[in-house]
C-alpha cells in the first residue's frame, strides 16, 4: 500500500510478537511518541479490544485487518476462531521440520552420507530386507531425521556408528523364515534367482546370528523385533521409547 505514496514520507515500525497487554500497551505508548495510523493483525479478540481502547486515549487510530475477515468467517464456517496467536508460525514450522527430515533421511538412505550421520535424530541397523528404508520414511514424515545402515555379515559396520550418541541407534531383527519370504520375493520382483544365496534359511539365519552378536555387545541400542510388526506399529514403539528416554 504504501508504494502507492512514493512521495510521502513514511517510516514504518514493526512491533511483532505482542502476547498480552503489557507488550500492548509498551506499543502503543511508543506510537504515540511519533503519532501515526496503527494497523493490527491480532487474532485474539481480547487483545484487539484492549489496543483500540489504548489507542484511543492517546488520540491514535487504529486499523484491524483481521477482524472483519475472522467474523466473516466464523459466519460461514459456523465456528469460532481460535484466537491464538503464532498458530500459522507454528504449522508453518512443523512443515518445515518435516521437510527437511524427509531431505535428510533421504540422503542418508542405505548408508550413505555417512560424515553427517552424528546429526541423525535415530539411526536404524539391520540386515537386508528387515524394512529400514520404509521405516526411516516414515519416521521422517513425523519430523526425525532418521539414517539406515545395512548390517552384512562379514563386514564391519562403518565406524562411524559407533561416534555418535548409542542411545539414537535402533537395531531391528526379524524371524529367519519371514526374512526368507520377504528376500523371496525381492528376488522374484528384480527377476532374479529366488534361489541364490541371498535368500537361502541358512545363511539368513547365520546372519541374524551375527545381528544379534553385534546387538549383545552394544547395550543402549534399542532392539525392535519387526517380525509381526507393521511399519507403523514398529514406528510407532520407537518413538515411544525415543520419547521415555527424553529422546524425542
């Protein structure tokens, strides 16, 4: 608006932030220093209310940009408003977390990336097939940054693993037959051999052996069975227990 007085000599002062009435009225007793037009966008009614009266006393006048559209509103939704302020900030800022945890996670699928893997949220270990790709997904669209790194037998985990807090890594086992199901049909998807050793019981079950080696001598991983868990369960007591510990 106010570019359509270029000529005017304007200057604008921005008061954000105002909770309650003593920021208010700190507002306007500075407006009235240099007396001016207040515009407002204060969704809580009380605090508009309590700003007009304040700016009356001080000869100021005051223009509400949000009043008229929340009572319109609430006419045609039939609901009151919240009234709270920073609402908008905070949607806002959940969607940004979610975001950039989708963008991390995403680059941290499989092992990768694994210089920044000390800022993961949660870091899940495990062997193929055991869901750590579908479950980093989704624990990122609840806002944590998760990492996955494959567990292969034979082959040390990066040592990467073992710099960061111990308390953030969730190990995940799986019944040797289930796991046989699931590499089965992988295979059969890629077109590939069901047969190879990939998916044969007995080396998935000397691998699962090596898992749980591996989990034996690291005491503050949460283990999570994932057998009979569906993504969202298995997620769903990772944050629980994240959330006990002080984690999440």
């Amino acid at each position: 608006m106010l570019s359509q007085f270029r000529d005017a000599d304007i200057k604008v002062h921005r008061f954000n932030q105002i909770r309650n009435q003593a920021d208010m009225k700190r507002a306007v007793e500075a407006a009235a220093e240099q007396p001016g037009l207040i515009i407002c966008t204060l969704v809580n009614r009380e605090l508009a209310q309590f700003l007009q009266d304040e700016a009356e006393q001080s000869a100021l006048e005051v223009i509400d940009l949000l009043g008229p559209i929340l009572y319109k509103l609430s006419d045609i939704l039939g609901l009151a408003p919240q009234q709270e302020p920073g609402l908008l900030y905070e949607i806002n800022a959940e969607y940004h977390k979610r975001v950039d945890a989708v963008n991390f996670t995403v680059k941290q699928d499989d092992g990768q990336e694994l210089r920044y893997l000390y800022k993961a949220d949660i870091v899940l270990v495990g062997a193929s097939r055991t869901s750590k790709t579908p479950l980093s997904m989704y624990l990122a669209h609840k806002g944590f940054k998760v990492a996955n790194i494959p567990l292969v037998k034979g082959i040390n985990p990066p040592k990467e693993l073992f710099e960061i807090d111990q308390n953030r890594i969730v190990a995940l086992l799986i019944d040797a037959k289930r796991l046989v199901e699931l590499r089965t049909a992988r295979l059969m998807q890629l077109q590939q051999n069901p047969r190879s050793k990939y998916a044969s019981y007995d080396e998935i079950l000397d691998e699962l052996i090596c898992c749980k080696q591996l989990y034996r001598k690291n005491s503050k991983w949460l283990t999570i069975d994932v057998t009979h868990r569906s993504v969202e369960e298995s997620a769903g007591e990772i944050i629980k227990k994240f959330t006990a510990l002080g984690l999440a």
